[in-house]
C-alpha cells in the first residue's frame, strides 16, 4: 500500500545535539532568536524545546535535543536524546543533526560526534566557544576537523555570535552524510555488518548506530523487536562474547577513543601562552571539605533569604492587585452567585497562581545563575557524602532547601537530578519540609496555646516548638527517601560520576530565556489545575446557599444591641446599625459555611479527626487548608465567627480559640495538646493541591500524586493520633 | 592499583575498568579507556569525592567509583 501524498510540505527536522555545558542551548537561541516553544516529551519530565526556523528549502523545525555524553542511553535525559535522533520518539528521526562540540573539551565531544556519524544521517559539526578556547591559549581547527570527519564543520561562538551565518549557509545547504567510522576489528565489522542486514530485512533503518546500540544495550533493548530479529541479534551477541576477553561494547568504545586520538592530531594548536588554570585555582577553594561547605552553606542560607524574604513585597503586590480586582469587579457586577464565582472563585483562583510566581521567579533565576555559571556541579560534589547516606545524590539537595520556601520551586528544581527514581524520591520528599505556608499555622497555634509557656534552658518554648516542627519535617522527608528507596523505587544509591565544567560568566539571555520558559510553563501547565481546584473548594464551602432564617437573623441583631448597650458611653445610632449589620453579615457567613458541603464534609469527617483531638470546626479548616494551607488560618476565622479577616497575629481569633469549649464536658476544646496534634498534621500533611498539580505536571501523571496524597496524609493521621493518644495518657489533655 | 590510590599531580595510564557492567561502560565513555592519561586533582577527603583530570576535563567519582579503574604499571 502506497501512501497518499501529502498536501502539505513537510517540515524539515534539524535536532541539535551535544553533551551537557557545550553551549548548546545558547546556540540554539542565537540560531533561532530564543522563540522556543517548551513542552515536555510524552510521558517524561524531559524538556522538549522547539523552534521554527525559516528556510530557503521550506518550513524548519529546530530540535534542542537533550545534553548527553552518550548515545547508549543510561539516564532519562540520554534515553529521550537517542530517541529523538533515531525517530522513536514520536514521529520521523532527524533530517539534519547538527552535533555540537566545545572547543576546549574536544575529546569528549568528539566521542558523541562519533556515535552520530553511526547514524548515518546527513550531519553538521559546530565547534562552539572557539573564543574561549583563543582565550585559553588554543586554536582548534574546525576546517581539519570536518575534512577528517567527511562532515562540514563551522566555528562558531554563541556568546558572541560568531559563525552563526556561516552555519545557518551550512544549515541551507543540508550537510552531508557520513561515511568515516571509527575502525573496528574485521570480525567485529563482520559482526555489524551481519545486524544490519537482519534489521534491514526486518524494515528497520539498519545503521551502523543502531546495530552497534542494539549489539551492545542489555537484552532488554533487543526484547522490543520482532521475536526472529531479536533472536538473531542476540546470537550475534553471544558470537561476540567469544570474540575476546573485552564485551562488544567496550571494544567499541575502546576503538572510538583510538581513532579520537588520530583525528585529534594536529588540530589543537597553541596560539599563545598557556593561560592558567582559572577554573582549577577557584575550585581548590570552592570545593574544599570545610571552606567549601561553609561556602554553600552561606549560598544556600543567600538564597533561601532571597527567596523568602525577595519576594515578600512582590507577593504583598500580588495580593493587593488580587485584592483591588475583586473590589473593583465587585462594584461592577451585579450582586449575585456569578458574582461570587468570579470573585471567590476565578480570581481568587487567578490570584493562587500568581502568588507563586515571585518567588518562583528569582528562584529560576537563581538556579540559571548557579547552573550556567557550573557553581551547580561543585555543590553536588560537596553535598555528595551525606546525601548518599540516604541513597540520593548531591543534587537532590537544592530542592529539598527551596521547598522550606515553597514545595512548588522545590519540585521544579528536582529537575536537576538525573536518574529519574532519585529525581522522583526527592519529589515526593521536598513537600515535608515546612514552607512558609505552614509558618502562620504554628504562628497561631504557638502564640495562642504557649505565649505563657516557661523558657526552656533559656530558650523560648515557643521557639523550641517551631524548630522541632521543622525538624519533624527534615526527619519525615529523610525516613521516606529511605523507605521509598528500600522498597518501591529501590535502587542503588546513584554512582557518581559528574563533570565538572569549567567556570563561565552566564549570560543575561540565556538566564531570562531559561527564567522565561519556566515560568510559562508553570503558568500554563499547574495554572488551570490550581484555578479548577480553587473553584471546587469555592463552591464546597459556599454552597448549598442557606439564608440564616428571620428568628436567628433576630436574635443576632438584639445580642449586638445589647452589646452596644452595655458599653459606658452611648452609642450613635448609624454606628450601632453598622455594627448591628457587620454582626448579621457575619453570622450569615458561618451559618453558611457550617451548612456548606464543606461544612457538611466538617461533620462528616469528625469521626476520623476526633481521635487526632479535632472537632468539626477544625475539620472545615482542615478541609478549607487543601486550597493552600495558610488558608486554614482564615477559614478557622470564619467558623469561630470573628471575621476571616482576622490574622494568625490576632488576638480576636486567639481568644475566640481559647473561649471554644467542648459541648460535652465544658472543658476547653483547644487545649496545648491539640495544638502541638494540629502542627504535627500540618507538618507531615499534604494539603496543598498546588503541590499535587506540580507533582502530576512533573510526574506526568496522577499516580505518584495520589500515592503522595495518601502517604502523608496517612502519615500525619497516624503521628497525630500518637501525639494526642500517648499526650492524653500522659494526662497533658 | 586503582585510580582510588593514585597520587595527586602524578599522572597514569588507565589500563582497564572493571568489572564488566554498565557503569564500567559509563566511566569508559566518559574517557577511561586503555592508555588514556589520568591525574588525580584531589582526592577523596573526609569521604568526600575526588576529582580526576581526564582528556582534558575534569570529573569527579566517589571513591569506589575509582576504585574500578586498574592503572597501567
């Protein structure tokens, strides 16, 4: 069956491939003017940057192919590079790849440049930062280099813009297909030579690269083929085992170095005086075991202040702008339930979005900052002892810091850590550590139950509580990585084998396009999810709508008469009809929060929270907190009736706490134990359902996000059941 | 001996890295095959990584990491 022509041009696919830090994606803005439209590959966490690029030849796509030292893929990244290149991954392979190649490191480019001349498609070489390399003293020459490889090759700077013409000429012109291979034994070509055709009979491509990925990848790779294909390839394998003590593999392997050494002659010339080793003398500092980590300390303690206490007014500016909206729409729409949609739904919602987005800003940036600048490998380096304790890799680190901030940055930056169950693991644990969410939380609770508390040792109670809060935290997030790491993501603790780039000046473009695209991704991709979830719990605590009926409405209005009376000084009668007003408006508040189905919900749930020391009213709070937890703070407001305006630095609200007694026993209901049970809830609960959208954009899919939800939930359930069962015993009650 | 005993500033031949496994594989592609030059920059301290210069780059491996590359005498 032949195919229908198609109607339309088909675009030209260029993928641009390299290892990590070669400047690749600065050399994709320079080519491209950094309009990059950021997805992430199906099913992955692994951006897909794309661009278009206009032609002479028609419509181009430009494909910033993840960095990779390899083409045999071992992490998540290599894995969707090769993909990418050979067309597994969602539709046709590359038409052109352009391999690009740091100058200063030519070896090690040089070895991936190799594996893609295997794939015998049409291939270009950019030998990138040609500047810096002239700066250190070392002229290389693309020109030998290209004729050695039989590929065109350019110099290039995409720092300064160098060459960028001469390799969008070179683009035009479509490259040319290889046909220099690194030498091999005879019985090894003979070998190849025999996949090859197996694969071609059996319609696939049959590249060299892709016999020699097959021939040398674990049975696995081979298993996704046709059963005769498979079965022949694996003989070929078995055959080669015999070949000679080395695998397939690493004869390979070892032959690409061998003729990297011979094409390697003659091209690197020194221009100048050798400049010394700047990168080298930075690091004897910045790496060392105990400046180096007082050095990170001070970083990390650097930007979780800027992080925190940055993005304080810029936040404070959000909710004022969230804040005069709702006013301004309010006074414009008429009074009503869509009214009350859009503005305690929709823009509130809008606004849950945009409260995230100052700190996530400078966080990006920061991250940007210490990747491009290649501060990011050093701290990994340092990190790496106590981290591997618990079987993660020094990279995990950073996001478990941010997310005392924010859990949402916290799991974006888990993007840094390269084996995906390690980058889940440090996912799943960043949400224990308490962010500045929770912090008003404890604020109320400590305030309200300890503010009378004896100092311990000299140190206030209040404060020993909310450091053993936090601590509670770290020390849940490192039994989990533990356990998730022993059971269902059990792997060794990750090997570690890290480059460590030489040191660079980031550039501002490459920062604010990395900061750009982050951002809109988050806005577009947890966006929605947060609004929708916004509007649900809107709805939940507001409806159904029941009026507080005319003898109530009564009886509210002659308590707050005989309130005014009391006073010592009379009260003017518009005052008394305002406070009069406020006290019905108020009153008609909770009555319709308690017969919401959130306050349904409340009641329903009593059951399952009573033993925790909850009653019904915190239940709404706890149900209200799901939205984003500070939440809890104003919704308790609304049930205790003083107002959701109230802070946690209230005193109205504290005191309304206290008064609240246990209709039963006449006792207080909130008692010191109660608290210290509700902080531990909030410490280990996942509540925050921007969080699970973060966790489900990152994951690509519900399913860690659910589990997450059910862990820490029942987590905190249990702990807080032991906190108030054996605090009881121990007659605290 | 091993990579992991190497002396620092006293360069090396790499004569193999066993034993025959994927990470094997990965410390070779990164550069660690037959004949190539190594050098210690800094060793493992405190238990700490150390970090090698290799073709002219510089990386980093745990000690145990190390430990799998067999120096030519």
């Amino acid at each position: 069956m032949s195919a229908a022509p198609s109607p339309k041009v088909e675009t030209y696919r260029i993928a641009l491939a390299g290892n990590p830090n070669v400047g690749k994606t600065a050399l994709f803005n320079q080519l491209t003017g950094a309009r990059a439209r950021v997805a992430n590959y199906p099913g992955t966490t692994v951006e897909r940057r794309t661009a278009a690029l206009r032609l002479e030849r028609g419509p181009a796509e430009l494909i910033d192919v993840p960095g990779s030292h390899s083409l045999v893929a071992r992490s998540r990244d290599e894995e969707v590079a090769h993909d990418v290149l050979t067309g597994r991954m969602g539709g046709a392979r590359a038409d052109l790849i352009i391999v690009v190649i740091d100058a200063t490191h030519l070896q090690k480019g040089l070895y991936l440049a190799l594996q893609l001349l295997e794939l015998e498609r049409p291939m270009i070489l950019a030998l990138n930062q040609v500047d810096a390399a002239r700066a250190g003293g070392l002229e290389v020459s693309a020109a030998l280099l290209g004729k050695r490889l039989g590929i065109p090759a350019v110099s290039v700077s995409a720092t300064t813009g160098e060459g960028i013409p001469e390799l969008l000429l070179a683009i035009e012109a479509g490259g040319a297909i290889p046909t220099v291979l690194a030498p091999i034994s005879d019985a090894d070509a003979q070998l190849l030579a025999e996949a090859q055709s197996a694969l071609r009979a059996g319609g696939h491509d049959g590249s060299r690269g892709e016999a020699a990925y097959l021939l040398s990848s674990a049975s696995s790779a081979r298993a996704a083929l046709a059963d005769d294909l498979a079965d022949s390839l694996d003989r070929l394998v078995a055959t080669a085992a015999t070949r000679g003590p080395e695998t397939f593999g690493r004869r390979l392997i070892a032959a690409r170095y061998v003729f990297i050494d011979q094409i390697a002659v003659g091209v690197v010339t020194a221009s100048g005086a050798a400049v010394p080793d700047r990168s080298g003398r930075i690091d004897r500092v910045v790496t060392h075991p105990a400046v180096g980590l007082l050095l990170f300390a001070l970083a990390t303690i650097g930007l979780f202040q800027l992080v925190y206490t940055g993005s304080e007014p810029l936040i404070g500016g959000v909710e004022a702008g969230v804040g005069w909206l709702q006013e301004w729409l309010g006074a414009k729409l008429p009074e009503g339930a869509l009214r009350e949609l859009i503005l305690d739904g929709l823009v509130a919602g809008v606004g849950n979005v945009a409260v995230f987005l100052p700190q996530l800003i400078i966080l990006f940036t920061a991250i940007a900052l210490l990747e491009d600048s290649g501060y990011m490998a050093r701290a990994a380096f340092l990190l790496d002892r106590p981290m591997s304790r618990v079987g993660l890799h020094g990279k995990a680190f950073l996001p478990l810091m941010t997310s005392f901030a924010c859990a949402i940055p916290g799991i974006a930056a888990a993007r840094t850590v390269e084996q995906p169950r390690d980058r889940l693991v440090t996912m799943l644990i960043a949400p224990f550590m308490s962010c500045s969410a929770r912090l008003p939380i404890y604020t109320l609770v400590i305030s309200a139950l300890f503010a009378s508390a004896q100092p311990v040792l000299g140190l206030s109670a209040g404060g020993l509580i909310m450091a053993s809060m936090y601590l509670l935290g770290i020390a849940a997030a490192f039994f989990t990585a533990w356990l998730l790491k022993r059971t269902v993501l059990a792997a060794p603790a990750p090997p570690l084998v890290l480059e460590l780039p030489d040191y660079r000046l980031p550039s501002l473009r490459g920062v604010l396009t990395h900061v750009w695209s982050q951002s809109r991704a988050f806005i577009t991709q947890s966006g929605p999810v947060i609004v929708a979830l916004s509007i649900v719990l809107w709805a939940a605590m507001s409806y159904p709508n029941s009026a507080l009926d005319g003898a109530a409405k009564t009886a509210v209005e002659q308590t707050a008469r005989l309130a005014a009376a009391g006073a010592p000084e009379p009260v003017p009668e518009e005052e008394l009809s305002a406070a009069v007003a406020a006290a019905v408006a108020h009153a008609e508040g909770q009555h319709r929060l308690q017969n919401s189905v959130a306050g349904t919900l409340g009641h329903a749930i009593e059951p399952v929270i009573a033993p925790l020391g909850f009653d019904w009213k915190i239940g709404i709070g706890l149900i209200g907190s799901f939205a984003a937890r500070e939440v809890l703070v104003s919704t308790l407001g609304q049930v205790y009736g003083v107002g959701a305006d109230e802070g946690e630095e209230s005193p109205v609200l504290r005191e309304a706490l206290l008064r609240e007694t246990d209709p039963a026993t006449g006792k207080p209901r909130f008692t010191p134990l109660v608290g210290v049970s509700l902080m531990v809830f909030f410490v280990l609960a996942m509540q925050c359902l921007s969080t699970v959208a973060a966790l489900r954009r990152e994951t690509g899919g519900w399913r860690w996000p659910l589990a997450s939800i059910v862990y820490m939930n029942g987590l905190a359930w249990i702990a807080s059941f032991a906190t108030f069962q054996i605090g009881t015993l121990l007659g605290y009650a | 001996m091993t990579l992991a005993d190497l002396l620092p500033d006293s360069p090396a031949r790499v004569a193999r890295v066993v034993p025959f496994d994927t990470l094997s594989e990965r410390l070779m592609e990164m550069g660690l095959v037959a004949g190539a030059e190594v050098m210690v920059i800094s060793p493992s301290r405190l238990g700490s990584p150390m970090q090698i210069r290799v073709r002219g780059y510089k990386l980093s491996l745990r000690r145990q990491e190390a430990q799998r590359v067999e120096l030519a005498s």
